[in-house]
C-alpha cells in the first residue's frame, strides 16, 4: 500500500523505543579506600572528603575493610544509589587465617580443591549440615580438621546479626527483613558459622536486613567467602545498580599445586522496576556482569590468574544472554548448568577460567547437591586439581 501513512506512534511506545535502544555505562573505577582523584568523578575517600561526585560510606572501609580494594561504577547516579543503600549496613568482616589446617603451603602438589557456590536464604540455609553432609567438614571437631580435603564456599544471602551493624535511620534503603529457620538448629550467621568452624571468612553486606527497631533490626546480608584456606588480596566489587546493592566478593588462596587462584562469590538482581527496565533495554544482569568483568580485568589485565566466579544469577535459563556472554569470558567453564537449582529455575551458576595456570576441572566432579539443606537454592559443587 504505497503511500498510506502509519498512524503516529504514542508516546509510551516511544519512550519504550528510545530506552530500548539507548545504552547505560557500565564503567568501573576503584572507588576506595584507594585515593582514584585521577579518575573521572572520583574523590579520595579514604580521606573522608565529600566533594562533588563523592558518595562515601563508612562501611566501605571500616574495621576490617581496612585492607580489602574497592572497585564500583563510574556512572553518578549508580554511586549515588549505592551510597543510599550502602549506609544502613555494618563494616566488612575479613578473618584471613582459618584456625585450624590451613597454611599457604598445606597443599599437596596433586591435592585437589573443592569450589562449592550456594545461596543460603538469609540464614535459612543449615551451613553446618552442608559443610558436614556435601564437603565431610565436620564443624564440631576438636582439633585440627582434615588437612587433605581444602575448599572455599562461595556464599550468598549470608547474614549478619551484629551491634556493628547500625540501627536503621530515618528514611534508610532495605529490603524486607529475611529470616528463614534452618531445618535442624537455630538461626546463625556467617561470622558465628566461621568461627565455630575454624575457617577463613571474608564477607561484604550488600543491603540491610529488615528495618526492625532495636536490637532484632540490626542485621545485614550480602556475599562471603569461606574457606578452609588463607584468603589473600581481599576485593569488594560494587556492581552497576539495579534493583538492589549488590557486591562481589573476590579473595585468593593458593591452591594446588600452589598456585595462587581467585574466587568471586557473585549475585545479581532478579528484576528491576519498569523504569529500569526501559533504561537499560532490559539488559540488568548483563550490565551488571560487564561491570563485573572491567573490574575484574583492572585486577589482572592479562587474565592470566586462574579464577572461579561463582554465584547466583537470578537467570531463567541457562541460555539468557548473562550466561553465554560469561562462558565467553571464562572459557574453561563447565556446560552451562540445566539442572534446576531453586524450583524450575537454574538461577545459580559456576565458570573457571584456567589462565595461564596448569590448574582444571576434575572430570565428572560438577555437580549440584542433592539436598537444599533448608535453603530455596541448591548448591553448584566442583573439584579443581593441577593438571
């Protein structure tokens, strides 16, 4: 029909056009304790300073985070967001040393190490069976644990119940307070977890945990590390905002055959509002994994540092663009994962990428647990030797 004019597009229709083609950074920049002045829009925090562009965050730094490196988009209004959620939550827990069998050289030359990545539903999750029944890491051991059989467990919805966290303020940023009951014991969190079990811990609240008054508001959740090993190089990640605050947690132990390997415990968001949706043409997890990855690639430029990320990705499926685009960058990955690992879904996923190391994936050894040990997630579990 030559000539006949379309009927004009309504403005709804072309916002979603506009939104949908229209790109948002996802640039990354150490945001601090590292002075980045040289860097585009950012300031010294570590000084305390608050000039234009600064959003900082006591908790980014305090305490134990004295040590760990942070790395966060550059886009303003990210920081800004994550600023806002950023301080209703406690300081970085950061316990390096395990107490018991862990030296940088207990590794074996042809010992293995095991890689386990769980979401633990907010405390829900019984930690203590897990370790027990899935790692044959007995938490109520006296003495010295079992040498011969290291691991780190990538953690997500950890929590933390803490007077270091501070009573939520007027007008603070959270999430509806989670507060699952394990199956078999009372409530515990990450810090009380790594400490009645010996093992190194590295954890970074992400968001606070319910804004309850008193004593029972004062939680925080986000991601951890915990490891039967020495964590060394301590990383917090702060994604590009979405929905949520959300911060990788990145530490490396020596593995076997004593090389030095990387793990990062990573979540991402689910959903974002409509007006998030259009603004990023609905690419939030891809947006937030490409920040991942430029902050990662500031760490180690050459990708020569054998790593593992790990973590739950809040996909639908194991073909979403987020996980293909991941398989590119780790290329010694795993097959995408088709089991389900909360309900229908196969949100939770494991990638490796070998580097310039001899390090590889034990054949046969990728799995996903059995049993949710009280959590809404099921665990993604593999075995990492020298070749």
């Amino acid at each position: 029909m030559v000539g006949r004019r379309l009927p004009p597009l309504g403005a709804f229709t072309l916002v979603v056009i506009l939104c949908a083609s229209c790109t948002v950074s996802h640039r990354m920049q150490p945001v601090g304790p590292t002075d980045v002045r040289s860097q585009a829009g950012a300031v010294a925090m570590v000084e305390g300073t608050a000039e234009h562009g600064a959003y900082p965050c006591e908790a980014r730094r305090e305490g134990a985070g004295d040590g760990v490196r942070w790395f966060g988009p550059q886009r303003e209004p990210d920081r800004r967001a994550l600023a806002d959620w950023c301080s209703g939550v406690g300081p970085v827990e950061l316990r390096a040393q395990p107490a018991f069998g862990g030296s940088p050289s207990s590794q074996a030359p042809d010992s293995t190490f095991t890689v386990a990545t769980w979401n633990v539903h907010v405390g829900g999750g019984d930690l203590i069976g897990f370790l027990q029944g899935e790692l044959e890491y007995g938490c109520d051991a006296q003495g010295p644990r079992k040498r011969n059989r290291h691991f780190a467990l990538l953690v997500q919805e950890a929590h933390r119940a803490s007077s270091a966290v501070p009573e939520a303020s007027e007008g603070a940023v959270s999430r509806k307070r989670i507060a699952a009951t394990p199956p078999n014991g009372p409530r515990h969190d990450i810090v009380q977890i790594a400490e009645r079990c010996g093992l190194a811990l590295f954890y970074v609240p992400s968001m606070r945990n319910g804004l309850e008054p008193g004593e029972r508001g004062r939680e925080d959740r986000g991601s951890a590390i915990l490891s039967t090993l020495p964590l060394a190089d301590p990383i917090a990640i702060e994604v590009p905002f979405e929905a949520q605050r959300r911060v990788t947690v990145v530490a490396s132990v020596r593995g076997p055959g004593d090389t030095v390997l990387r793990l990062a415990s990573v979540h991402f968001d689910v959903a974002g509002n409509i007006l998030r949706v259009l603004g990023t043409g609905g690419s939030m997890r891809v947006r937030q994994n490409d920040g991942l990855t430029e902050a990662l690639d500031l760490v180690d430029p050459e990708r020569d540092t054998p790593i593992v990320v790990a973590g739950d990705l809040n996909t639908w499926s194991y073909r979403e663009t987020v996980v293909q685009r991941m398989l590119e960058t780790y290329p010694d990955s795993p097959p995408p994962g088709k089991e389900k690992t909360r309900g229908d879904w196969p949100p939770d996923h494991l990638f490796f990428r070998a580097g310039s190391s001899a390090l590889g994936l034990v054949e046969g050894s990728y799995r996903v647990a059995e049993d949710a040990f009280g959590s809404d997630h099921k665990a993604r579990l593999v075995i990492l030797s020298a070749r």
